[in-house]
C-alpha cells in the first residue's frame, strides 16, 4: 500500500531541515511518517526523530 504525502508534509520536512536540524541520517531514516485515515478524513503526521518535533496535517 502506498501512501502520497500532502505537500504541507514535503514542504515541512524540507524547512525543518533548512532551518539547521540536519541528522547525519538520511531524511529518510530522520522522519517518521504516519498516516491514520479515519472515517471523515485522513490524518498525516510527519515526526523528527532529531529533536522530536512533529507536524501534522489534516485532510477533509
Ligand atoms: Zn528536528
């Protein structure tokens, strides 16, 4: 099953790391990503595993 992230997502993940948290990971390896669709929408959370700091997006 493939999920497609919302571009609020890419966008988020690409500031966080302009902004100076840059692992010596790969992005891939320093995001998690969850997707949890519910009955009335579909939740995106995106997590750093650097600092901890997460954002998610709500798409109804
Ligand atoms: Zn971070």
């Amino acid at each position: 099953m493939k999920f497609k992230t919302d571009k609020s997502i890419d966008d988020w993940v690409k500031n966080h790391r302009a902004q100076g948290c840059i692992s010596n990971a790969t992005a891939g390896e320093q995001f998690i990503y969850e997707f949890i669709p519910t009955s009335i929408m579909e939740v995106q959370t995106v997590k750093c595993m650097c600092c901890g700091d997460k954002f998610t997006y709500y798409d109804d």
